[in-house]
C-alpha cells in the first residue's frame, strides 16, 4: 500500500478518523488502561495506521489522542448537548463510543477537564466554520485545520493577540484580560486573521514538540552505542575467560585444524554461504577485536613464526619446479614493467620458474629485461583462454593483474582465465587491473577460497563500493576489511598502506613492519609475486605449521614483511632515489633477515 506522507503538523478528518478507528478498538483499550508506560501500544497504533496508509510516528498519535480527549472532556463536562462546545468537538461521537462505554463498562475515570488557557471553544468553533470549504488538502483528501485542542505554548512578542476571544465557558477559570474593541474590523476578516495565527503558534508548538523528539531519538541512540560498547566489551571478557578455562580445561589437540572446527578446511573447494555470512559477524568482530586490538611487536614475531614454518626447506633432493611455477596473467602495450617486477620477485624469493602470460606487444620487451622470465604472448589472441588453461595443470600459483590495462577484449580473456583456474583449484592472486575486473564482476571471485586479493587504497575504495554498495568508513579499516572479506565469502584481503591491513573475514592481521617514506611504482607488483610464492608454499604446508591460523594468511602477512623489509633496506642506500628495482635487489637479504635468521 501507498503510504501518504502526512508528516506535518495537521491531522486530516480522514486521518483523524482511522487514528480514532484503531486508538479504540478493545485490544489497544485495554492495553492503554492503567499503563502510563504507553510508548509501546503507540508504536502498535503508529504501525497500523501506516498499514492503511497514514504515515505518523507513536509520538504524534499520542498527542493527537491526548487532544482528541482534553477536547472531548471539556465538550463533554458539563456543556450543553448541541452547544458551541459539543460542536467543537467534532469527533465527539466517535470519543464518545470509545470512552462513554470505557466508563460503562468500569474503565478508568475520565480525568477532570483541567484549564486550557489558549483553547477557547468558541474560537476553534468560529475559525472551524471560517475554514469550511477552505481545506487544503493531502493526498487527495480535504483537510480541516483545527485549533490547537490543547494549550499551546506561545513565545511572548510573536504577535499572537487574543482578538476578541473573551471566553464563553465561565467553568474555566481564566485569567482576565483586558477587554479590546474590535468593532471597526469586519467579523471575516478578524476571524481571518485569528485563524492564521492560531495556526501559526500551532505549527510553532509542533515544531518545538518535533525538536524535542528528536533530541529525545538522539540521546536513545547515544545510550544504545554505549549498551552496544559495553556488550563488546563484555564479550571481549567472556571470550577471554573461556579461551583460558579451555586451555587450562583440555591440552591442545594434535591436529590444528580440529581447533576450528567452525572455519573452513583450508585450501577445500566450499561455496559461500550466506547463512554463514549473516550469522558470523559477532564472532568475527570478537576473534578480530583480540587480534587486531593492541597489535603488539609480540603478535608480529608470532606470525613471522608462522611464516618461516611454512618456507619449504633446501634439499638436493628436489627438482626443478618444485618449489614454485608461477604464472603471471598481465603485461600489455603500456605496462611491461609490472609482470616483469612481479615475476623477477617471485624467482628472487624462492620459485623455480616464472611464466608471464601477456600481450604479443608486450612479451619482447619483457623477455628483453630478463632471460629468466618465460614470456606467453598470448593474453590478447582469440584462443587466449585455452592457451592459458594448457598451461594451468602446471602452475602452483596464478597473480592475475599486473600491468593487465583495462581493455575490454583482454579482461573478456582474463575472465575466462579465471573461471577455468577456479575449476582446476588453481590458487589465485588477484591485484591491480585483475581488481578493476572484479570491482566491474565481483561474482567472477565471490567464494572461491583459493583467492587473495591485494588491494592498494584506490582499489580497495573501489571494490568496498562495488561491493557493499556504501562508501569505506575511513576511520575503521580493520573493520572495512573484515566486511569485504565477509562479503565477497569469505576471501582472503590485503589492504596495503600505511599498515598493511590482512583478513580472511574471521581474524584481522596487520603488518607494520618498518618500510621507509619512499613510494615508487611497482611496490605492489613486487608484493603480489612473491606472494604468489608464499601462497604456495603456505597451501603446501597447511595449517599445521600455521598453529591452525589460515594458511592464506600467513602468506600474506609474510609478502608484506618482505615488501616493507625491502623498501627499507632499498632506502637505506638510494633514499629518494630508491627504484622498485632496488627493492628488488634486496629480496634475497631481506628474506634471510626476515625468516632465515
Ligand atoms: N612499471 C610498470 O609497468 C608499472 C605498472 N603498473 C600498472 O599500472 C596499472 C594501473 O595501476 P594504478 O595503481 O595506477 O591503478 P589506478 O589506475 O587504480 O590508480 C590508482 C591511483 O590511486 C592513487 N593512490 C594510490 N594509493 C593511494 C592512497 N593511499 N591515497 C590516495 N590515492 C592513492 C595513485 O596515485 C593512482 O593515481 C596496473 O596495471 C599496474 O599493475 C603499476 O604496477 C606501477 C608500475
Ligand atoms: N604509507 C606507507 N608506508 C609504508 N609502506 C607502505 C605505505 N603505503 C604502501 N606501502 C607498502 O608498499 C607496498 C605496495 O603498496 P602500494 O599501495 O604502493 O601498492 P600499489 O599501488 O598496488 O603498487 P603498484 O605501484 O605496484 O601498483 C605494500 O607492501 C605496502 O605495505
């Protein structure tokens, strides 16, 4: 049903009449009788009425109510049937069912008639009868403007004049005011006149009366933040406590991922559940408050922990390929140097072989940086999407993005490519233009567990809006990434910045790890291959070696370290000069410092 917006100050007779319809039948009654507590039963009638279609908050029905039975008490105490008052009240009547058979039938007294300075039956009756046939109206019904039925507060000086109002109910007792002649002003007019600004301290009383309420839903919802605070707080302690009575209670079992029981096997194929998505948030917020909330150096050199734990050791025992074949999916006219960052990074942090599948423009001048690289230049031709896919079965790892640009041809490919990795359970590493495509397509990525995301401030932005349709709460990052990861099922994110922000949706890692003030291009693309490697290597593992934290994770809290690492020592020795090409030719001394030492 259409709900007409009748938020104003004036009640029309149509609405009046459905207010009155269900203030009085017996279920509304009888809850209203003895309650001063009443807020309750005019939410109920506030609802109802928008149910046929009048839009009013509890507040304005109570009032409304209130008026309707000061107006029907005074018409009702002691005036004559038929008399100016009686008429005044116009809804008299239907009042009268209600109340009259409350009171027959044993109901609360009717309350005594108290003064009403300001309402004067016979000048609501008069200004009622000046209004006849002037009604404006609201959504297509007639309007009648009633007088205030109850005092209204008229600020001195506002001009409101009691024009010849001498009061015709000598049961009132009212103050006496001089007496004024009026007799030179024609009786229209002055009724007129008095019409109006009666009207006028009307509107100024709802408005006061509006003011007042919503100072009333602020204060509610400051007090609710405060509950909300309190609760988390409290469950912060009660979290606590259990962790350490269970731990006291039970020695840990042998297998990490038992400890979970409520997450996801990492690295199984799961499809995202959005029962799951809308359920877990207090739990998240909980486990992310314990881990991101006073982040200490400690907590850093616990998860470096994890990640040496996952660096698969070197043995002659191996062959070649074994310790990584990383596939790079960019590199086009404009961007050569963002694979070839990535996928140098990847072989310098510790992977075999490296393929860089990008455009036929782009792969010579690839090659031609390194003879290391092993350069595909298919990513623009028509059989793209199975060039690529031949090759999938032999790569650990695919970073989609680097360098890719954003024509439409290509990112047609790369969807593809994508959709044929996720059935063949290739991991992947989405970061740059490969994140432009999600931002256009999030479902290409939605719940696919294998998946980290890397995005930069820009892309993050990006992606939260594509999303979550709001705009990122700056104030709130681990939060903001938190509730992508939630969204997009629960998908591994890496928020670079200042500080590098990383969560699978349940826990929140962050990354500080000293970098320098230097930020040339091509950081990210570092970031991204190696964590390629990393994401490998931490699946390879599996979350025995990560004490039962998502592997995932690790990866990417050691990616980060790393990138960070090498831009420090980078700008140890070139300073405002450093290149990504300096960062890179740290890779090697800041992994030993980092995990090998
Ligand atoms: N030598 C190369 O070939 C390089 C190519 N690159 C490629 O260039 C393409 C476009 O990448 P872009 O990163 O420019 O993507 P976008 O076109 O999305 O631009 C991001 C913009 O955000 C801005 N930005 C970044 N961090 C910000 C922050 N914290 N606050 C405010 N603004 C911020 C940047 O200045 C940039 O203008 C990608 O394919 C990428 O891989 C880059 O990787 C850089 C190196
Ligand atoms: N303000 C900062 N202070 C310290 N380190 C930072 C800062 N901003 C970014 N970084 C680090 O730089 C690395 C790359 O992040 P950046 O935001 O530059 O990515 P990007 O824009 O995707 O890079 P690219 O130029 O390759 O596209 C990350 O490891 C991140 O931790």
């Amino acid at each position: 049903m259409m709900i007409a917006n009748t938020r104003g100050f004036l009640w029309s007779d149509l609405e009046t009449q459905a207010l009155l319809g269900i203030w009085g039948e017996a279920d509304v009654q009888s809850a209203l009788d003895g309650n001063f507590r009443n807020s309750h039963v005019y939410r109920d009638v506030a609802c109802r009425l928008a149910q046929v279609g009048f839009d009013r908050t509890p507040e304005q029905c109570r009032i409304r109510i209130k008026g309707l039975k000061r107006q029907y008490y005074q018409a009702k105490d002691g005036l004559p049937k038929g008399g100016p008052a009686r008429k005044a009240c116009k809804f008299f009547d239907e009042m009268d069912s209600i109340l009259g058979a409350r009171a027959a039938a044993g109901g609360p007294a009717p309350p005594r008639a108290g003064p009403a300075p300001e309402e004067e039956t016979s000048r609501e009756q008069a200004a009622e009868k000046a209004l006849t046939g002037e009604g404006s109206s609201f959504t297509g019904h007639p309007v009648k403007v009633e007088c205030a039925p109850f005092a209204i507060p008229v600020p001195p000086g506002h001009g409101f004049k009691h024009i010849g109002a001498q009061t015709s109910t000598p049961h009132l007792s009212q103050p006496k005011r001089p007496k004024k002649r009026h007799t030179s002003i024609p009786l229209d007019k002055m009724m007129g006149k008095l019409l109006q600004q009666s009207v006028d301290a009307e509107e100024k009383f709802f408005r006061y009366e509006e003011q007042r309420l919503k100072m009333e839903d602020k204060h509610r919802e400051t007090e609710r933040a405060r509950e909300l605070q309190m609760l988390q707080m409290l469950g912060q302690v009660l979290a606590g406590i259990s962790s350490a009575v269970s731990q006291r209670a039970q020695p840990r079992p042998a297998s990490p991922p038992q400890q979970r029981t409520h997450h996801r096997a990492y690295g199984d194929d799961i499809t995202f559940n959005a029962m799951t998505a809308a359920l877990s948030p207090p739990l998240v917020l909980e486990r992310a408050f314990s881990l991101h909330k006073g982040h200490s150096v400690k907590d850093m050199e616990t998860t470096f922990q994890l990640v040496r734990n996952i660096i698969p050791p070197l043995t002659t025992k191996k062959h070649k390929g074994q310790d990584g074949r990383i596939g790079i999916i960019g590199g086009c006219q404009e961007y050569t140097g963002a694979p070839y960052f990535a996928a140098i990074s990847a072989l310098k942090v510790g992977a075999d072989l490296t393929h860089v599948f990008c455009t036929k423009e782009a792969a010579p001048v690839i090659k031609s940086y390194s003879p290391e690289l092993i350069v595909h230049p298919v990513l623009d031709s028509a059989t793209a999407v199975r060039d690529v896919e031949t090759w999938l079965p032999r790569l650990h790892t695919l970073v989609v993005g680097p360098g890719l640009g954003r024509d439409d041809a290509l990112l047609q490919n790369v969807k593809g490519i994508l959709e044929k990795s996720k059935a063949k359970g290739v991991p992947l590493v989405v970061d740059a233009d490969g994140l432009w495509l999600i931002a256009q397509q999030p479902s290409l990525i939605q719940g696919y567990p294998k998946a980290v995301l890397t995005p930069n401030y820009m892309e993050f932005s990006r992606l939260y809006e594509a999303v979550l349709r709001d705009p990122v709460d700056s104030n709130d990052h681990h939060g903001a990434v938190l509730r992508l990861s939630q969204a997009l099922g629960n998908l591994t994110i890496v928020q670079k910045g200042e500080r590098d922000v990383i969560s699978d949706g349940e826990q929140v890692l962050v990354c500080s790890q000293e970098g320098s003030s230097r930020r040339c291009g091509g950081q990210g693309d570092l970031l991204s291959g190696s964590l390629g490697v990393l994401v490998h290597w931490a699946l390879l593992a599996g979350s025995e070696k990560t004490n039962g934290l998502n592997p995932l994770l690790v990866a990417a809290f050691g990616a980060c370290a790393l990138t960070r690492q090498c831009n420090k020592q980078a700008f140890q020795k070139s300073g405002r000069s450093t290149t990504t090409t300096d960062m890179i030719a740290e890779v090697g001394p800041a992994f030993k410092k980092l995990f090998e030492t």
